[in-house]
C-alpha cells in the first residue's frame, strides 16, 4: 500500500469511528446532565400533542424536555456551591434577588425565572380548555374590557416584546388584572406581583409551526389555555397561596 493510500485508509477508518461513536457521545452527554439536586421538573400532564394543531408535540418535546430542563440543571449546579438558593421557596427567592450573592445573582435570575415561567405555562395549558367563567371572566370584563378586548390587546402586547420574554396577565391579591410584559425569563414576582397566565414569545415556544410568524402563534394560543387552571390560580391569588 502506497504512503497516500495508507494516509487515506487512516483518515477514512478515523473519521468512520467518530461518526460511529457520536451517538454514543452524545447520549453520555445526556445521561451527566440527567437531574440531581433539590430542583426538580414535573412531568407534562397530558401528552406533548396534545395541543395540537396550535403547539406541535416536537415543540413541547424540546420545550419541555431541553429548554426548561437546561433552567432546572443550572439551578441544580448552582446549589452545589450555594445550596441556600433551594432552602427557601422559589418564589421569596425570586422576590429578594438582592440576597442572592452577586456572583450567581444574574444566573439564578435567568434560571429561576425560566423555571418559574415554565412550570406556570404547563399548568395553564391543557386540551380542551374551555372558556373564561365566573369570578375570571367578571375580573377580565372589569380589568380588561371583556374577552375579546383583552385577547387583543394580550396578543398586541406579547408581539410588542423586542427580542425574547414573556406576556403576562398578572393578579393583585384582591384580584385585579393587568396585561403586563417581562424580558427575558423575568417574573412578576420580581417585581412583587403575581402572574395569572403567561404566554411564552421566546422563539423557541412557536418557531419550528410558526417561523417568525409571532402574531399567528399568539392568536393560535389561545386555543390552548386550560380556564379551569386559570380559575384556580385566581382563587389562590385572592386567597394568598399562589405560587409560581
């Protein structure tokens, strides 16, 4: 065998074993990230298609299995060092960043709103949701300007976000609402409030269905919020027991 035949015969069995040993690598990968700590993610309650057409089950699966996953790993790898973060609840953590040490400060920001963002956004999503009712739908006539009105301007709002964040409905303990917006993964609790529901415009929740089409993803959204979620969040609100 010649020199450059020989070069090319390593070069080829080289390249044929990495190509092999990828997927191999990449799932050892995932099974080190697998979550250990106090931060944990709950489980989808109904099946990642759920919400089809509006959010396709691949978007849930990446959504729910990898982005808000990435958040619940990070807090977990800042706990080893800091494992004040997970002694309090989340959301008097979220409440006085300013006690957080300031060499995580912003990383618990990011990854702990991300965490309490998501685990609301679950909740509030469901198959078959219904519509507004009752004491809900009396606070969106009163806050909002009726439902129509409101999902107007909701929608309006969320496509208004520059960027990456979210668009929330946030309650007050006497039950007032307010549409209000939060770069990045901030949370109202940040800012002493509560969120009612949120819709996540971080390109992630929308792009694989909807491009850079966000106003198709707000209107389509819609169909997928669970009013009964929402109703219990509103009597906890009011009650004081709300949490993320």
């Amino acid at each position: 065998m010649s020199l450059i035949s020989r070069r090319h015969f390593v070069l080829a069995a080289t390249t044929g074993a990495a190509v092999a040993a990828a997927p191999r690598l990449v799932l050892g990968q995932a099974a080190a990230q697998a979550p250990t700590g106090p931060f944990k993610i709950d489980p989808l309650t109904y099946p990642t298609n759920a919400l089809e057409p509006h959010i396709d089950a691949k978007t849930m699966e990446i959504h729910h299995d990898r982005h808000h996953q990435a958040y619940v790993t990070n807090l977990n790898n800042f706990a080893k060092d800091n494992p004040q973060i997970a002694e309090k609840p989340v959301t008097e953590v979220l409440a006085n960043l300013g006690n957080v040490p300031e060499a995580i400060r912003t990383g618990v920001r990011n990854n702990m709103g991300g965490h309490a963002n998501h685990t609301m956004f679950w909740q509030i999503m469901g198959p078959n949701g219904g519509k507004p009712d009752g004491d809900v739908l009396a606070a969106i006539d009163r806050d909002l300007g009726g439902l129509e009105k409101f999902q107007t301007d909701f929608n309006a709002a969320g496509g208004r976000v520059f960027g990456s964040g979210w668009v929330f409905v946030t309650v007050s303990r006497d039950g007032k609402l307010a549409i209000e917006t939060r770069p990045n993964q901030d949370n109202p609790i940040m800012d002493g409030k509560r969120a009612l529901l949120g819709n996540d415009v971080w390109e992630h929740a929308y792009y694989l269905t909807y491009q850079n089409r966000r106003p198709d993803y707000l209107k389509a959204w819609w169909n997928t919020v669970n009013w009964k979620a929402v109703a219990e969040r509103y009597a906890a609100a009011k009650a004081g027991t709300l949490g993320v």
